[in-house]
C-alpha cells in the first residue's frame, strides 16, 4: 500500500476500506498512514476515506432540523482547553440542533469525550436516543467508538506513529448525519483549501475551515486569523482579528487546558460567564458559527449573540438539561 502519488476518490475509498477491515498488516497500515500524510492529503484523498468510513459506519436515525457541527482536527500541540465543545453548547444556547461529532484523546490530553464524563455527561447513549436529545437540549454528540467501530482496530497504530494521520483531518468530516453547517480548524493552513472543497462536496451547505493565530485548530486571540467562508454559490478567504470584533488579544498560554479535570473546571466557569480569555476564545468561535449559518450579519453580531447566550444563563440552562437528559437515558 505504499503511497507516494495522490489517488482519485474512487481508489482512496478502497484503499480506506481495506485498511478500515483489516486486510493489510499492521506495518503496512502505519506506512500507509505515514505516507499519506508526507505526502499531503487531498480533497479526493479526505472524500474517499470518509466515504469508506460511512459505508462502514453504524447507520443513525434521522434527526429533525437544520444540523451544525464544530470541530477542530488536532495536532496543533498547543493544549488548549475544549473549545469546541464549549462553543458546540453556546450555539445550541443560540438555538441552533448541533450534532458534534468528537472523541476521546488520541494525541492531545483532553478529547471532547474526556471532559464530557467529566463534568457528568454520559457518552455511553445508544444511537436511538440521539434525536430526542437533540429535540430536548439542542445539543448531541456523537462518538467514534460507537459510530464508527472500523477505527478500533487502527487506534494503537495511531498512537504507535504518534503524530497526527489522515484520522485527524478526516474526524471533524466524518459526521454520518447530514449536517447543514460546519465550522472545522485545521492546524496545517496548507489544508484549507482540500479541507473546504471536501466539506463542500460531502454536502455540507454553509461553513468555514478556520486556521488560528499561533497555529491553533480554532479561531485564536493570538493575531489574525485565517477562514475560508463557504456556502452553496461558491467560496471565499477571509481574515478575522479579535480587534475587529470587539475582542482583547490574549496569547496562545492564555488558553492553555489541562488533564480532563482542569478543562472541567474551565468549562464551568466559562458557563457561568467568568471574565477571560478562555470565554473570549468561545466566542469568537461561536460567532463565527452564527455569522456562516446566516444567523448573524458580521462576526462582531455573531460574537455579541454568543455572549448573550453565556451571560444569560442559557448556555448553562443548555448544559444542565443535557447533563439530566443524558443520565436519565442511559
């Protein structure tokens, strides 16, 4: 399976399902992974593994209305607390139905999955139960583990290559549902564009790939950041520093998490409205969410309309509902 040219779709998705079904050696599976990352993946690479990861998939109920998800691929090394998820409650604080496709920690300390049990969120539901989450809370999460079960037997090969793999760019495009609206972080600005055109083509209606000031994953306080903005007539590059929407500037270590116990703790006073960068940092996220799904006319209204949504009280509302739902269901 050595690999040094870029592949169609068509082969890359059977490429991914022998890998996904174990048909090659473990050896072949690290040097296929290693390679395809040297190399640099492409948007008909990222198409074709999701494709084969959705035909192995388990398959989900339909949920009733417009979807939105928010993920970063990881792999920036820079340890920062789970913005996505926090981002992922105050869009559902600003009535949006987000299904956030996460994980547990493969490279970084802390995956969506670690913090959620964390702060007393079940991550054990069964598939069936997600839509009535989604109606009750505004808010489910849906697991790799569980959805995807194919990646189990790739996860010590992961961790034996020990830097980021296609996996990282592939997870926050390989929501199974049909998701309406996504905003994904790459920390590499060379994948944007593949990041982008993937989304597109994977049927996703408006969205963002996002690249942070300093290399983060996530729209970052650090200096400008990078966007492609896209929806159904096209795409478009962009630029956002916190200045322009009404933000301080704060360093990378300004949002530095931890262990699954210290992002619970950040977690919570972000929900209780704390003064900070870390609720700064969730807000730019999640204002630039409601400006790319149309709710918000400029990132500055979108990151006022996040704000709203913490100092109100509706982003914990969201949370506490969610948190009662999820232990009542399982």
């Amino acid at each position: 399976m050595s690999r040094a040219e870029n592949m169609s779709e068509h082969t890359m998705k059977q490429r991914a399902l022998e890998l996904l079904e174990g048909r090659i050696d473990r050896q072949q599976r690290k040097e296929f992974l290693k390679e395809l990352h040297e190399k640099g993946e492409t948007a008909d690479e990222l198409v074709g593994m999701v494709l084969a990861m959705r035909e192995k998939a388990v398959k989900l109920p339909e949920m009733a209305g417009e979807l939105v998800d928010v993920c970063g691929t990881g792999g920036d090394k820079s340890f920062s607390f789970n913005i996505s998820t926090l981002t992922a409650f105050v869009l559902a604080g600003c009535g949006m139905s987000v299904a956030k496709h996460g994980n547990r920690s493969v490279s970084s300390k802390t995956g969506s999955s670690d913090l959620l049990e964390e702060i007393g969120i079940s991550t054990q539901l069964a598939v069936e139960e997600l839509p009535a989450l989604v109606e009750q809370t505004g808010i489910a999460f849906l697991f790799a583990p569980a959805i995807h079960p194919a990646l189990g037997g790739l996860r010590e090969v992961r961790k034996e290559i020990g830097t980021p793999t296609i996996f990282n760019l592939v997870g926050p495009l390989a929501n199974p549902l049909p998701i309406a609206i996504q905003m994904s972080g790459v920390y590499r600005p060379d994948m944007m564009e593949p990041m982008a055109d993937a989304l597109m083509r994977l049927g996703r209606k408006r969205g963002a790939i996002v690249h942070g000031a300093g290399g983060l994953d996530e729209l970052s306080l650090a200096g400008t950041n990078q966007l492609i903005v896209f929806d159904e007539q096209g795409k478009r590059s962009m630029t956002v520093h916190p200045h322009e929407v009404g933000l301080e500037t704060a360093p990378i270590e300004a949002i530095r998490g931890g262990d699954s116990k210290r992002n619970a703790e950040i977690f919570m006073q972000v929900i209780d409205g704390t003064p900070s960068a870390y609720l700064d940092t969730v807000a730019l996220n999640a204002g630039t969410v409601l400006y790319v799904s149309g709710r918000a006319a400029s990132i500055a209204e979108g990151v006022h309309q996040a704000r709203k949504s913490i100092i109100s009280g509706e982003t914990a509302r969201v949370y506490e509902l969610h948190r009662l739902a999820s232990g009542v269901l399982v």
